[in-house]
C-alpha cells in the first residue's frame, strides 16, 4: 500500500517538471529591447577616472525573468540580461561597463587622465544592448540612444605667473599718487575659481606704497628724492584658491627730485650747554621757495616738554618753597613732603627714585596716606586754596579721591573732598551746622579734558564760599554744575585728613581710591592764591624766546602760548620772515637744568596766488639736547672735635656746634692747557694728554639743613637743640625739630646758610653722666638732587672736680672727659694750631698746679693701692713727662700761641714724640691707654679706681679749640 502512494507521487512531480520546461522554452524567444534614461550628467575630476552620474546607469528589459524564478533549481537562459553599454562619438575618452548583467547596472569612467585646461565639457551618447537569445546571442535587441553630458572639475594645479619679468615705473617727489602702475599676473587653471586672481601683496617691509587687489601701486606717503632716490619692490600674486606667484616679480618705483619750498639750513641735532643763557635755534636757516610766488607764510615751532618733570623743566625745590619763591609767604601746609624725620607719613609711597624732577608720588589704587592731626587748621567759613599737580588718565566708574577730610570714628560724612569722577573734577563742601538749616552750595564739578588726558597739569582751587574759582596751568575755569545740600548735623567727632583716598570711619577703612600721580599737594589757609602766584608756580623754566629785529618787527606777526613752549610767526615778506626765524632761540635758565632730548617741530603752511600749483611744506623735525650740567660737590668743613665744661652746656647759651662751619660747592671740569702751564699744574702722567681737571668755586643755594644726634635720640627732658628764630625768620627760613634733631627748610644762599647754622647751640641740663655728643650736619639743593658730605662734630664735657664737695677724693668717680689723642684727628685743611706742641715756657703758677695735681694723684695711689704701690710708682714717674707738659688745667689760664705755626709742622713733631714714648712705655702704656676707654675683666674693683686716677691725668689735657688767637 505504502509503495504504490510513492509511485504516484513520483508520476506527479515529473508531470510539473514537465509542465514547466514545456513553459520555459516557449518564453526562449526575445521580444523586447533593452530601456535607458534619455538624458544623463555627470562630473569627473581631472586626474581622475570615475564619473559621477545622475541619474546612475541602469538598463532594463522585459525580457527579463521574475524574481521568484530564482528560487527553484533551473538553469534559466540570458535573454532579458544586459550584455554592455556602447559609446558613439568621436574620441570620446570614456567607456561603459557593465557592472550586473542581470540588474542591468553600469558606470562611465574616463579611459585616461583628463585635463579640465584642454576640454572642460564632453558631450556623446550611450546605447544598451542585451544578450540576445541562444548561447550565440541570435536576436540581439539594443536601447536607444540617451545623450550625456560629463563637466570636468578643474584642481588647483597652476600657480599665479606674472606677464611681465618686471616692472618700472617713475615718480616726482612731494606728490601722492592714485595709481603710479599696475602689475597683473595670469592663471593657467580653467576653473573660475582657480583661474583668478584674488590677491596681490608687496613682500618688501617698510616701503611707503601700497597695492590693491587688482594690481594697482600707489604711494602711501609723499616720496622724498632726499631720503631715497629709488625703491625696489617684490611683488607676488594669489589666485582664489590660495596658491601662491610661482614667481614674484620685482618694481622699480624711480624717485625723480623737484624743486618745493622748504626749510634749508636746517641743523637736526641742537647742543645747549646749561648757564649759557639763550641759544639760536635756526641761525642760518632760510625758506626756500622755488621761485614760487608766495602770498603768505605761516610757521608754527613747538617744543616738546612733556617728559621732562611735570610738563617741563623747573625748578625742583619743595612746593612749600617754591611757594614762598613764589609770593605765598605765609599759611602753606605742604601734604605729600619729601620723606624726612620731621615728616614721615609719605615714607610708604612709591616714588619716581629720581633726583633730577619734583618729588612724584604714585597712588595705584590702592595706597594712602593718612595726614597727621593739627598738621592742617582749615575753617571753611575762612577763605582757603588747594593746589596739586596732578597727572591722570581715564580710569574706572568709582570715584577718586585726591584730598579728602572725613569722621574719624562712628560715621563716614565728608566734610570736604577733592575727587575724580567721570573724568570730572568735583570739590564737595559741607558747611558746619548753622541757625539756618537751608540748602547750600556742597558740589562744584568742572568737566575737563585734562583731568584724563595722562599729562601733568597744576590745579589750583581758590574758595570763599560760596564762590569757588579753579585754575587749570593757570587759566580760570568757573564750575559747569554746582549741587546743594543741607549742612551737616552737629558732632563732637574728629575728623581725619587723607590723600588717596577717603578715610571711612564706620567701617575704619580706606574706600575710593586714586590711580595716578600726585605732587606739591598743598593747602593755603586763610587766604587765596593770586594769579600772579599761579602763574610763578605754573611758568617753566625753559622754554622758546625770540628778538626781533626793529626793521622786521612790523612786518611778521609773532605769538606764544602761555607757557613759551611754542609760538607762531606769520609774515609775507620772505626775507623778514627768515630773520625772525633766525633769532628764534632756546633758553633754560636753571643753574642746573634736567638733561636730556628736547624735540622740536616746525609746521609750515604756505598760501600762494595760484592755490593749484601751490605745493604743501612738511613738517621738519629735529631736537635740543641738553647736556649734562656740571654736578656741583657741596663740602662741609670746621671744627669736628673739641671739649667744653659742663658749666657751659647747662649755661644759658648753650654750647654752639657749628662756630666755624664753613660751606663751599666747587665743580670739575676738564680745560686745555699749554705747554707752559703744564709745568706748573697738575697733569696726568701720560705726556700726551693736554687736559687737565680743575675745581672751581661756584654758589649757589641751599633748600635744607638736617642736624642729627648721632647715636641715641635727643631727650627733651635734659637736652635739646636751639636755633636763633629772629635769624631764621629774617632770611625765611623755618626750623622743625624732633627727637632725631631738628631740620631747617627754606631756599637760600650758601653765606645765609651759615650764617644760621653758626647760632645752632647744644643744651643739656643733666651733664653729670655725660662725657661725650656726637652731631651729624647733612645739607642739600633741589629737593635732594645734590646732597653734601656728612659732617660729623664731637663734642666732649669737661667736669671740674670741686675740694670742698669731696673731701675724700678717692672715693669719688673723677669727672673728665674720655681721653681725647689729637694727634689722631684729622684735621687737614683747617688754619689749627695744636696747642700741644706749642713753643711757649709755662709760667710759675703752671708749674705749682701741675706739681699739686701731681702730688695729690700720687697720694690717692699710694694710700688706697698700698700692695701695688711700687708698680704705681713706675707708672707715675713714667708719665712724669707727660705731666710736666700736657697734664694741666687751663680752666683759668689765657695761653698765647704764635698763629704762624702750622698745624702740620706741630702734628708731625708730635707724632715722632709720641713714638719715642711709645718705644720706652711698652705694654705699660697699653694698659694706661686700655683703661681710658674700658675696665679689664681680670682687675679688681681697686684697680679700676687706680686705672680712673691714671685717666684722670690724661684727661687734664687742655683743648686747643677754646683757645683765642
């Protein structure tokens, strides 16, 4: 049963089989033709093969069988596959392939290297064909034709060449082209973006021209023949895609001369030797015109300033001094001094460090300064000013303050203030409490455009309220806004002055502070700064100056600015005009000007009848430079050592420190001498040199003083300094002190100086344990610019033993000052005459004192050191001589002494004495010198007293500076 299901299954699958071969044969036969789109695109890359189409190449045909076909194992015929593509056209650098017969997919791709430069463009057709029917294609059918268009895309493959090797072109000086020539370079590639040019640039730094994207060269300033006859210029081109000129290509721009009006005779570098009074800037310079009719002339020289000082060069003495130089005598606090040990508040701030300006200080933003109290006694119902010089440039939204005076505890109220604000300059003003609680004026504000132009100026603020007047380098403003306000509350609060920045009391902080540079800050209560003292304050000294000559004078107009730092000569006459200009010249009258460059420019403008052919004049520029002033070296000499009794020192008087002080400034300088005069002068050895350098004395003044206590600091309870008041004020000087000593401030001749300085006297009202005092005298010029030797003066007591006190004189310290060796003082150079060594016989009296004094010293030794009496004794017989000669009191002698001697003749002699003694004591006389100064570790109590006795022998050595002769 199950066999014969089988065989009839078997018979039904060969009868399908059958079924369906019988079908494929009847579908053999080829009926339709291949189809294609009618139209294609494509893009290619030079240098490359495969052509992007749109839409891709597919063929399609009828004939072809399903897909589902494939899913059963039968061997299906090719007809309705695509055997290939065929191209028609001429040379046609491109070929179809099929990729799959069966789906009908193909591609065009080049059959060599394209070159977009020979043909962009390629336009043929394409046909399809099958592969017909049977194994040898019988019945072959094709497509029709579809029409291709194929853009090749250009590469970057050519850089920019120029069409010419070179280029030339010529040019007159003085004028400004628009076009002087034009360079051009081509491109190879066939893109339009690669073919253009997009870029020229001149490769040659520095040179005055410029070129523009489509090759055309012009000047960039007017060409002058003078400076240069010929530029060279390298000039490269870019195409749009960036590549560069293979080759960049030169220019020759040829400068050729013409004649313009122009300054000649003209020296650029000017040399002014200071305290030469004026120099002739232009002494042979004349205008040159070409022969060009000129209606007018116009010259404008400017003098450049700006960086020397505050604006220019003055004199750089203290702002309290140049005050009263000035006419402002009396009233003047000066806020922002030179640091000294009479005022220290501005030790913290930073400086300029330099000697040669005013004293700057720099405020950052951060610093301040508080001024001390009762230092500035301002009403403000009494007429005040505020002077500053001030150098600021546009800074923050905040305020900031340069003066202000504000609740030192509890609150933050202003009472006044000078602040900036918005490049503003504003002056706050509360009134004291008054009967009337009305609005009164409190702001002043001035809109100006130096407060933020980064350049010094001198502000001078005059008050009496409620008027307020402001002067900015000397020119009056008057206030664009003034606020009101209700005057402040009554309070027992104290207030605290700043420069800075304003004091908060509150909050016990600094808040709104300045950024810039300050200088001469002061305050002048009482009265008002007149224009006259402005004006003195603000005027430079150097500037332009001219003399005119009487046969020109009507004919050229001449005009300065304020300050003498430019003028302005106007004329239409060519040869007066050049006069003027001839006798224009430059002056600096300070002793010691500030050296440096000094620029000068001459802006010419020059009108002529026929204003087409009229040329413009440049500017012509050139510099003084001022040369280095011979520095001045000021001495201090006198007395530096001599003794005077206790009585003295607790006297009246005083003891006076500087009796024969003497000042004296001398310069060096280099000068030729002949060969006669280098017999006699000094030379330097080498026989070729023919300079040599002498001194010359020179005067000058002096603005300070500055006595110090060398050592410990002055006690006010027993000692102190003086000064003869009446004298410092009649030559306007004034005098602070302090526990260092005391300075004396004011500009004034040398002779003045010490005149004053001779009246300095020294008290001290407690001499019993004082031996010695030591003074330091240190003077200068110019706010510190030169600065003197330190003069040191020793001062020693004399203490006077009294028999009537001291019975028992072993038992008491003797009273003398520390052994003074004048032989080892210097005092070369001083008239002295040294009174040790002096010819004089001593008289009967001498003899019988010296010979007491002796015997008491020997009596004193022998009953107290008994043990060591026989060492005492060597020791006394030793200093026998010296006794005889030196130990002596002149306390009530008159010692005549021959004034011809010379100190060095005397100084030499008692040298050689002295060496002679020094051989014969040996170590015995090092221990009598060792106990002048200090007691030995290994003596005993008694032996310190034997070793005082020794002391007190030397001690009675008489001074020669009391002597009068």
């Amino acid at each position: 049963m199950r066999f014969q299901r089988n065989k009839l299954f078997a018979s039904s699958v060969g009868l399908v089989l059958a079924m369906v071969v019988c079908a494929l044969d009847a579908a053999k036969v080829n009926k339709h033709k291949p189809w294609i789109e009618t139209t294609y695109h494509g893009i290619v890359t030079e240098n490359d093969d495969k052509v992007l189409l749109d839409p891709p190449l597919i063929a399609l045909d009828k004939d072809a069988p399903l897909r589902y076909a494939e899913s059963f194992e039968v061997t299906l015929t090719k007809e309705g596959e695509i055997c290939g593509f065929r191209i028609h056209g001429q040379n046609v650098p491109f070929e179809a392939v099929v990729l799959d017969k069966s789906s009908g997919e193909g591609i065009i791709r080049a059959k060599e290297k394209l070159d977009c430069e020979l043909q962009k463009d390629h336009t043929f057709t394409i046909q399809a064909y099958d592969c017909g029917e049977g194994p040898d294609g019988a019945n072959m059918k094709k497509s029709h034709k579809a029409t291709v268009h194929i853009q090749v895309n250009d590469l970057n493959e050519y850089s920019p060449v120029f069409k010419d090797k070179s280029y030339k072109a010529t040019v007159i000086e003085g004028k400004k082209y628009d076009s002087i020539l034009k360079v051009e370079a081509v491109d190879a590639d066939c893109s339009f973006q690669f073919s253009q040019i997009c870029n020229y640039e001149i490769v040659t730094p520095d040179v005055p021209f410029t070129i523009d994207k489509d090759g055309y060269i012009k000047n960039t300033e007017k060409l002058n023949y003078g400076k240069e006859h010929m530029y060279k210029l390298t000039v490269t081109a870019y195409d749009c895609g960036k590549n560069r000129a293979s080759e960049d290509v030169l220019v020759k721009i040829s400068v050729k001369p013409t004649c313009k009006p122009s300054w000649q005779g003209f020296n650029k570098r000017i040399e002014y030797e200071p305290g030469t009074g004026s120099l002739a800037l232009f002494p042979s310079m004349h205008l040159e015109t070409c022969d060009e009719p000129i209606m007018s002339i116009k010259a404008t020289i400017e003098l450049e300033t700006n960086h020397i000082g505050k604006g220019c060069d003055r004199d750089t003495y203290s702002e309290k001094s140049l005050h009263k130089l000035c006419g402002a005598s009396s009233g003047t606090v000066e806020l922002l001094p030179a640091p000294s040990s009479s005022a220290n508040w501005t030790v913290g701030l930073p400086t300029d460090n330099g000697h040669d300006s005013d004293q700057v200080f720099e405020f950052n933003g951060t610093q301040a300064v508080k001024i001390p109290g009762g230092l500035v006694k301002t009403n403000l119902k009494e007429p005040f000013t505020i002077s500053v010089w001030m150098r600021h440039g546009p800074g923050a939204q905040e305020k900031e303050t340069i003066l202000c005076n504000s609740d030192k505890t509890d609150m933050n109220r202003h009472h006044y203030s000078l602040y900036v604000h918005n490049c503003r300059l504003i002056l706050l003003l509360r009134q004291d409490p008054s009967e009337a609680e009305n609005y009164k004026p409190a702001e002043f504000h001035w809109k100006l455009d130096q407060v933020c132009d980064k350049e010094w100026h001198h502000y001078v603020v005059n008050v009496d309220f409620p008027t307020v007047m402001l002067f900015v380098d000397g020119t009056s403003f008057e206030p664009f806004l003034v606020t009101e306000d209700y005057p402040l509350h009554g309070s027992r609060i104290e207030t605290q002055l700043t420069v800075g920045a304003c004091w908060q009391g509150g909050n016990a902080r600094m808040a709104q502070f300045f950024r810039g540079n300050l200088a001469g800050l002061m305050i002048r209560s009482g009265k008002l700064e007149n224009k006259k003292v402005i004006d003195c304050l603000y005027t430079c000294k150097e500037g332009l100056d001219v003399q005119l000559p009487e046969e020109v004078a009507s004919t050229v107009k001449v005009e300065f600015n304020p300050n003498q730092s430019s003028l302005t000569v106007e004329g239409d006459d060519i040869d007066a005009f050049d006069k003027v200009m001839q006798h224009i010249s430059y002056l600096n009258s300070r002793q010691f000007p500030t050296p440096g460059i000094r620029h000068l420019r001459i802006t010419t403008a020059v009108k002529c009848f026929n204003d087409d052919s009229c040329v413009t004049m440049s500017d012509t520029e050139g510099y003084v430079m001022v040369l280095q002033p011979e520095e001045p070296k000021i001495s201090l000499s006198g007395i530096d050592h001599f003794a005077r009794s206790a009585a003295e020192f607790e006297g009246q008087e005083g003891v006076t420190l500087f009796p024969e002080l003497r000042i004296v400034s001398t310069i060096t300088r280099e000068v030729e001498v002949d060969a006669e005069s280098e017999a006699t002068e000094h030379v330097d050895d080498d026989p070729t040199v023919q300079e040599t350098v002498v001194s010359e004395e020179i005067m000058h003044n002096l603005d300070t003083c500055e006595v110090t206590a060398v050592g410990d600091d002055l006690d006010s309870e027993h000692e102190g300094l003086e000064v003869d008041m009446d004298q410092l004020k009649q030559h306007g000087l004034e005098m602070s002190s302090s526990h260092l000593g005391l300075v004396i401030t004011g500009v004034n001749t040398m002779a003045n100086y010490e005149q004053v300085l001779h009246l300095i006297r020294y008290k001290n009202w407690h001499t019993e344990a004082l031996f010695d005092r030591k003074f330091k005298l240190v003077c200068s010029e110019l706010n510190g610019r030169y600065i003197s030797n330190d003069f040191k003066v020793e001062v020693n007591v004399i203490h006077t033993a009294s028999a009537m006190e001291h019975v028992n004189n072993a038992m008491v310290q003797p009273n003398f000052i520390n052994p003074v060796y004048q032989a080892s003082v210097d005092l070369s150079g001083h008239n002295l005459v040294n009174a040790h060594q002096a010819s004089v016989v001593p008289s009967a009296a001498t003899v019988v004192i010296v010979v007491c004094v002796s015997f008491l010293v020997f009596m004193i030794i022998l009953g107290v050191f008994r043990i060591r009496a026989a060492h005492q004794r060597t020791l006394r017989d030793q200093d026998s001589g010296k006794e005889n000669e030196m130990d002596w009191d002149d306390s009530a002698l008159t010692i005549t002494v021959n004034p011809m001697e010379t100190y060095e003749d005397q100084h030499s002699s008692e040298e050689d004495e002295e060496e002679e003694e020094e051989s014969e004591d040996g170590e015995e006389e090092d221990d009598i010198t060792s106990a002048d100064s200090e007691s030995s570790e290994d003596d005993e109590g008694g032996e310190q007293e034997d070793q005082q006795a020794a002391s007190r022998q030397q001690q009675l050595e008489w001074d020669d500076s009391t002597l009068t002769y």
